[in-house]
C-alpha cells in the first residue's frame, strides 16, 4: 500500500496539539529548525574539531579535507575579525552568517545579480562569488562600513533624496557599486553610468531613480 | 558543495608541484588553481566542478603587463579584466582587446576575473551547469540534452554530435584575432602555445577543452606587436545591451596599406564551440584591395561551414551580419 503522503504531516498536526498552546506558524518554524539542525548533524559534529590554518607540503597557508571548521582572519570595514568558518564559504556567507554584517544581500549566490556587491581592496566585487578563504589579507569594506544612519555617506543620502528604491533588496549592492564607480573611468553620461551599473539587478525598476542619484553624486545632474 | 583541501601557494613550482597530482586538467580535475573563482566556485556550488584540492594561485607574481623585447606585450595571467581593459598600453595598441573584455561580464567580476580564467572559461550551456541533464561536457557518455533541447543560444561552428556548447568569453575572440601566444609552465618545464592550438575542438572529447596537462599553470598571454597604423575593433551582439553573453560577436584586426588589406586576423565569438577563426574571410580579404562590397561575401564563407541547431539558425546571418559591419568598423578611416 502506498504511503500516505499526508501522513506526516497528520501526525505532526497531532504532535503540535499535544504541545499545547501553539499556532501552527511557531511550530512549523520550530520544526523547520530542528530539520536543519538534523541535516547538518553529521558537519556539525565533524566541525567540532576546530582547526586552525596549517602549512602544506609545499608552503603557503592551507588545510586538509577534515570536513573541519577553519579560523581565518578577515579584515572587514577597518577591523580586524577572527572567524571559524566552513571552508567552502563565500565571502557573502562569512560577512552575513559569521560576521553578523547583514546589510550585504544574497540575491541570485551566482554573480548575475549584484545584490551581494562589496569592496575588495576599494574595488567592487560579487561576494558570492568570492572563496572567503581567499579574501584574507583583503581589505574589504561593506555598505556597514561608508556610512552609518547618522552619517549617510553622500551616495547613500542620494538614493534617499532620489528615491533611488523600491523594496531595497539590491539596494545595498546599488550603493556599493556606484561608490566604487565614482573612481573608475566612466564617462559622463547617463548611458555610460547604466553601462558602468549593469551589474546591479533592480526588480523593482527603480534604475532611473538610481542614474539621477549617482549623477547628482558625481555632479553630472 | 563538496570538501576539499585548500593550500596558498607562493610560486609557480608550487602550484605545479600540486597541480600535478591531478587526473586531469580538463572536467572531472580533483586539483584545480583558483583565483578570482568567478567561474571556478560558481562551479563548484553548481557541483559540476569538485576539486578535491583547490590551490589558490592568487598570490604568485603575475600581475603585470610588461612590454616584451620584440615590441609585443606580455600579460600575466593574474591580471584583472578590468586592470587589462584600462591598461593605457592595451588600449592604445590593442583596442579590440580592450573593447571585447568591456563588453564582458560586468564591473564587479571584471575586477576579479583574471585573464587566465577569462582564457579557461566554461561554457554557458544551461545543461552543462545543471548535473540533473545529461551533458557530455560533464560527464562524457551521458549525452546532449541541448542537441534536442534549448539550444537558442548555442553554437553553430564546431559542433559535433556529443556537443554544441558555445566558447562564452569575449577576450578570447580577441585574443584569437590578434594571434596571441599562450605560455604554460608544467612538470616538463616551459612551452608557448599559439591560441589557435590551445583550444580543441568538441569532436567525441567535449570534456577536454584545451591541451593544457596536469601541473601546467597557464603563466602569461602574449601578444604579437602590431605593424603601424593596424586597427581592430570588436562587435559584440547580444539579447540586452550590457552583461549578457554575446549571441555573435566579431573581432577584427587589420593593417591596411596603400588601400590594400596587407594583413587580417578575424574571429567570431558566441557562434563556435571555440573562439572561431575565421580563416575563410581571411584568406579572401588578405593582399585585397579594401572594399566593403566583398566583407559580405568574406563573413558568408565563414558561415557556410555552419550547422545549425532547432533554435539557432538565425545566428547564420546574425553573424554574417555581425562581421560584415565589424570590417566595416575597422576600414572606416583606412585608406
């Protein structure tokens, strides 16, 4: 006889009555934690045997494939961060889930949408794309790191006075994009600045908002 | 993403040393070298790369453009796309260079992309990036979903019947164009490839891409000087204006001399399995005089080799096109 399929799910509606007082909401985010908990049991307890960087055969820094955690050094907005992370972790991954710095987004994870864009080395870059175990010895600086609520940094004030956003989603990678723009080699032109932008997804549509507030920036508007 | 072991190495000796190890250096290497991993770890979280060992080259000394002693220039293999695009050198001498690595990617991976990735890029074939279709590419024997399948984008020079993924890089086009040497350095020592024998062509083997051996370590491009006054340019065509892969594409390089074509380098992109030398269109325009009523008849010799696939038979004249008004580019001004 097949199984049916709603079976679990009855028997988890019967288990979430038997707890008592709670909404099916608390306790399907409940259940959908302890299922990710489970699913990274067998990595989490590998990952118990912190390890730090050792040197290879042939010199350098490395590790071995142990499936351990690994501690690296990032240095990130200015400061120096000594994190244990997976070492198959994108710098986006290790900015938002070690570093806590979640003003970088993860919108596509495969370099196509220019939501996670952060500065290596005062140049732009797709975090996502990026081995974190790479990036240390970079500088790198996220949308944390040019300005704070009270002291906007001028393209970050330009996109609000230019409503350059809708829902905000890329916003971030916008910002940090058109800062690292203002010194590349770019013509003057509004074309040249959608060209120099075409890394940068806005579902929204909010691109001709977002040309006037860079413009305004580099004094072009 | 699978596990794998990583190791930073500070010398050339090392990453070959490691490289080495490899079963290969074409799909399927448990040893590859990173550097910007704009391709590399993309494929890895895709699962359609999974190095056991991945060696990160980043910090090896090869990120100049030096001049070379017989007036060319040589680029290290850890230049940037973005460094390589802006270089005042490339761009004066080599603008078709310059202008075909602008029309790539977009800023961000321009700024990491190196030119010895750009040089080893994997094909954009939807199949060949999702492990749930059978791709040959991939994994040799499974088939071609794309033959059948969505092939709109795909190639129509080249192709055999395991493969038809298209070559996606923009630089290469170029690099093809200007006749531009690849130097490897490997466990037998140093040795310098001409690009056009670097790629290879998909035949029964889509999975090996180019001749490059475990343990060798693309170095540097050079490329060739160029005579006085010789002009190349790149046309890039494609579905959106910016960052999108390039449905055709041409780069053309000429020396035009008392009205005569006194040299040619041509080739096509977003059409082959390789980036596409067109050899055809070179051969009838060499020693010519300069004429923009024979580029047509140039571009159609190099189309008529083309095999077309369920969806792409509108890149034959979309690239017919494409290089017609590419040569037209290059001999504007010429006399």
């Amino acid at each position: 006889m097949p199984e049916d399929p709603h079976k679990h799910e009855n028997h988890d509606e019967v288990s979430a009555s038997a707890l008592g007082p709670s909404s099916r909401r608390t306790f399907l985010s409940g259940v959908g934690a302890a299922g990710l908990v489970a699913s990274l049991a067998p990595f989490s307890a590998a990952a118990t045997a912190v390890r730090t960087p050792e040197a290879p055969p042939a010199g350098g820094a490395g590790f071995s494939r142990s499936g351990a955690m690994v501690a690296i050094r990032l240095r990130v907005n200015g400061k120096d961060h000594e994190v244990q992370i997976d070492p198959r972790s994108s710098l986006l991954d290790c900015l938002r889930e070690n570093l806590h710095l979640t003003g970088t987004k993860k919108g596509c994870d495969h370099g196509q949408c220019g939501a996670c864009t952060v500065h290596i080395n005062g140049r732009r870059a797709n975090s996502c794309l990026s081995l974190a175990l790479t990036n240390q010895g970079d500088e790198i600086t996220t949308i944390e790191g040019i300005g704070t609520p009270e002291k906007l940094h001028p393209m970050q004030s330009s996109f609000v006075e230019h409503d350059g956003y809708q829902c905000g989603y890329c916003t971030s990678g916008q910002i940090m994009s058109a800062v690292a723009l203002l010194k590349e080699p770019c013509g003057g032109a509004d074309a040249d600045v959608k060209e120099a932008m075409s890394g940068n997804i806005c579902r929204c549509g909010a691109y001709a908002n977002i040309v006037d507030a860079i413009q305004k920036v580099r004094g072009k508007a | 993403m699978e596990i794998f072991d990583y190791s930073r190495v500070e010398s050339a000796a090392q990453a070959i040393a490691a490289g080495a190890k490899s079963r290969t250096a074409q799909q399927g290497a448990n040893v590859r070298f990173i550097a910007g991993g704009t391709t590399l770890f993309d494929l890895m979280k895709l699962n359609v790369e999974h190095p056991e060992t991945v060696v990160d080259i980043n910090h090896l000394p090869l990120d100049k453009v030096e001049r070379t002693p017989n007036g060319g220039f040589q680029i290290g293999a850890l230049v940037r796309n973005s460094d390589l695009a802006h270089h005042p050198e490339i761009v004066k001498h080599y603008p078709v260079l310059s202008q075909a690595l602008l029309s790539g990617a977009s800023a961000q991976l321009r700024n990491r992309a190196t030119t010895g990735g750009n040089l080893l890029q994997r094909t954009r074939c939807v199949y060949f990036r999702d492990t749930h279709m059978p791709c040959n590419k991939r994994e040799p024997g499974s088939g071609c979903s794309a033959i059948e399948g969505f092939n709109r984008n795909l190639a129509i020079l080249g192709t055999s019947e395991q493969c038809i993924a298209t070559n996606p890089s923009d630089m290469n086009v170029a690099l093809m164009a200007l006749d531009a040497v690849v130097h490897i350095q490997g466990v037998k020592g140093a040795r310098t490839v001409p690009i056009a024998s670097f790629f290879l062509l998909p035949g029964k083997t889509p999975h090996i891409e180019n001749v490059l051996q475990p343990g060798d370590l693309v170095t540097h491009v050079s490329l060739p000087a160029l005579p006085e006054g010789a002009r190349s340019v790149y046309l890039k065509l494609r579905d959106r204006a910016s960052y999108e892969f390039a449905l055709s594409s041409a780069a053309v390089v000429a020396h035009v001399q008392g009205g005569k074509f006194e040299s040619i380098g041509i080739a096509l992109g977003g059409v082959g399995t390789m980036p596409w030398r067109a050899k055809a269109a070179e051969a009838m325009l060499k020693g010519t005089t300069v004429d923009p009523a024979k580029f047509r008849a140039a571009a159609e010799a190099v189309l008529k080799e083309a095999r077309p696939q369920s969806e792409n038979g509108f890149k034959i004249e979309l690239a017919t096109r494409c290089l017609t008004q590419t040569l037209k580019l290059a001999t504007r001004t010429a006399s």
